[in-house]
C-alpha cells in the first residue's frame, strides 16, 4: 500500500496576482535600509567593521533573491523579502549598540541564507526528506544533551555553550527537528492515530529544557507540540488532557522546584519592583513610549543602556528610536507570515508540508508574542528573542529555518 503523504494528490497551484512584484518591493527596501543606517554611514568616526557590513548587506539580498528566482525557480519571493527586511533592522541595531555585533550579526544572516537555500532543496523531495526523520530526531536530543552536559549557567539558565570565542544556544536549531520530525511522522499517525512516539519524543525535549531552564522555549515547544497534535488527529480531548497532564507537571515543578516561580513572581507587580525585578520591563515601558510615532533616532535612546537591550529587548528599542509606527509593522510582519502560509497550506503537496508549515507558523508568532507581550508586562516575562530581530547567530538560524518551513508548502511558489 502506498504512503498516504506521498498518495496525496494537491489541488492546482492558483497564485494570486502580482499586485507588488518582488523587485520593487526590494527597490524599497533598500532605499529604506540605507536611510535607517544612514546615522552610521556617515559617521565620521564610524569603523570599517560597522560601515562594510551596512553597506554588503544589500548587495547579498539582491544576489540571495536572484539565486532563488532564477536557480532555485521560486516564482514569488515576497516571504524572503519579508525576512530580509526583519534581519536587516536587527544589523542595524545590532551594529548601532556595538561595532563588531555588525560582523558576526551579518555573518549570522548570511549563514541563515544558506541554511534556507539548503532547506529548500532537501523539503523539495519528500522521499528525501521522510528519510531524514530518524537522523534529525536523534540530531535535536543529542543537541539538548550536549547543551546538558556542556554548558554552564548563564543568566540563571544553561542554554549557551561557548566555544572558541562564539556562543551557540542548541535548543533555538532544536525547534527545526521539533517540527520536521513531527511532521515526518505524520503518515504512522494517520493510520493508527496515536501520537506516542512523537509524544515521547516532545517529553524528552521539554525535559531536557526543564533542566537547563530555559522554561521560555520549553512553553514554545509544548505550545507547537498541541497544534501538531491537533494538525495530525483533529481530536480535542486528546489536546485537554494533554494539556491538563502537562498544567499538572507543571504544578508538580513549581512545588518541587520553586526557583522556578522566581521568573515569574514579578509578573504584573513590576512597577512594585521597579529597580528590581521589574527592572526591564519598566524602562521598556517608559523609553518605549517616549519614543513617540517617529521615534528619537537611531543612538538617541538610552534603553539601549540597559541589559540585554538588542536581544530580549528589541522590541523596545525599535519602539524608542526607530518610533510606534514602524514598530507597529514588526507584528504585521510575522501576522502576514502565517497569512501567507494558511493559504498557501490550502493547496499543499501533501499534509506533512501543511503541517511542518503551519507549525513553523504558529511557532513564529507564539514566539513573538512571548517576546513582545513579555517585555511589556501584559505575559510573564520568559526571556525568548523577537525573531529575526534579536541579535544572536543560533536565533537567526533558527527563524530562517522556519521560514524555509512555511516557504516549502508550495513548490515553486
């Protein structure tokens, strides 16, 4: 009997018409990152390690756009336009705090670009990829035990390892095997509708996040593992009572483990807290807001003093200096991400793209929610990064990945 996801049959590719072609989305785009790097650029004191990569940067999003239309035969690229443009605010703030961040965050993006490139190529083929799921599977926990083993803690988790000089966060490429390989599994899971390996596979993960506490991508994966769950079986109890055993674990941890309540005890109490544990929230809050419609300009704002300002507060910043308005467009970005892949999962290949591409989807805006709504105090605050965004190579990879995810559910498209 054949393999239902290679049996499937997809109804025909119909694209909607091109209203905005690619390339003078692009023409926009880099007329809008030369004015944005623009207070960099003509610094007169500003350092090569800072001005070249501003300036390269355009460069390579032409050529990586190009490479895809005309060798890898994509057909719209409004998607990648979408990531390139988030990325590209990230190096801007990212080199505007410190010189040298430029470098490593344009590396970060360049080797994104190719992650994305490679994705593409090995999701073309769905023999290819079906083979792939014992590999990746096995790559994604022996990534979390190694973190285990390796890393020390650092701002109260075990999440980084540092090698040579470069800091590697495992679980952020761990999110790519979570979807592929639940995904992968889907045709086992039609037939009998079980979810118990991918079950036993999900625990291991989270278990593993528990122990390094890095609880922000433990939430985010328990969160993709019930719209998988649901993706695959369609079944609502089968979601509340997992959801009730895992609302129960959690308990279990809070009472056993109440260092875990402390990253959430300031949650709704940070003006109580405010040089406390409310510290960052509070200055987000305030400097945010102070930025007005327009912004103060790109090094005018001072919540880039603060720690952890171009990670896990991005957000802010782009608020404080950048303004409200174009930080209002971050969020319709990632909500026009997942727009762009509900539709597109209507006329799928097979269901294993739909479901790997919603995931990634659902995956993209819960964690930008966690982001956003964390640092202004409307959800605990878990410590995750804005994709694309945050400076951080391993994030950067990770958001590209999944953006190869949601870009593969069409072929060709």
């Amino acid at each position: 009997m054949d393999n239902p996801v290679y049996a499937y049959t997809p109804p025909r590719v119909i694209l909607p018409p091109r209203f905005f072609p690619w390339p003078w989305m692009m023409a926009l785009l880099t007329v809008f990152q030369l004015l944005s790097a623009s207070p960099l650029l003509l610094g007169g004191d500003a350092p090569l390690q800072l001005t070249l990569p501003l300036l390269l940067y355009p460069v390579a999003e032409w050529l990586f756009l190009l490479c895809l239309r005309h060798i890898g035969k994509q057909r719209r690229l409004e998607l990648e336009v979408l990531g390139l443009w988030l990325s590209g605010i990230g190096l801007v703030i990212s080199g505007s705090i410190q010189a040298d961040y430029a470098w490593r965050q344009a590396a970060a993006i360049g080797c994104g670009m190719l992650l994305y490139a490679v994705m593409l190529w090995v999701l073309a083929d769905p023999d290819r990829a079906m083979k792939l799921r014992p590999v990746v599977a096995a790559a994604g926990i022996a990534l979390l035990v190694v973190n285990l083993a390796l890393a020390g803690f650092t701002n109260g988790a075990r999440n980084w390892i540092f090698i040579g000089g470069i800091s590697i966060q495992p679980s952020e490429l761990v999110k790519l095997a979570f979807i592929f390989v639940g995904g992968a599994t889907l045709d086992r899971l039609q037939r009998t509708q079980s979810i118990t390996r991918y079950l036993i596979f999900a625990i291991a993960c989270v278990a593993v996040l528990f122990l390094i506490r890095d609880f922000g991508t433990a939430l985010i994966f328990f969160a993709v593992f019930l719209l998988i769950a649901f993706l695959r079986s369609g079944d609502l109890r089968t979601i509340a009572l997992v959801s009730v055993a895992a609302v129960m674990g959690a308990g279990l941890v809070l009472v056993f483990r109440p260092y875990v309540a402390d990253r959430f005890r300031g949650y709704r109490h940070v003006w109580e807290n405010i040089n406390e544990s409310g510290y960052q929230q509070t200055r987000v809050l305030i400097y945010a807001s102070s930025g007005g419609v327009f912004g103060l300009g790109l090094g005018n704002g001072k919540l880039r003093n603060v720690f952890a300002a171009s990670t896990d507060l991005v957000f802010g910043m782009l608020c404080e200096e950048w303004g409200l308005l174009l930080a209002f467009l971050v969020p319709c970005c990632y909500l026009a991400m997942a727009i762009f892949t509900l539709r597109a999962a209507r006329q799928a290949q097979s269901a294993f793209y739909a479901i790997i591409a919603v995931s990634a989807a659902g995956l993209l805006l819960f964690q930008a929610s966690l982001n956003i709504f964390g640092i202004t105090d409307l959800l605990p605050l878990t410590g995750v990064t804005l994709p694309f965004i945050s400076r951080g190579g391993t994030s950067l990879l990770a958001a590209w990945g999944l953006l190869a995810f949601m870009k593969c559910v069409r072929r060709g498209a």
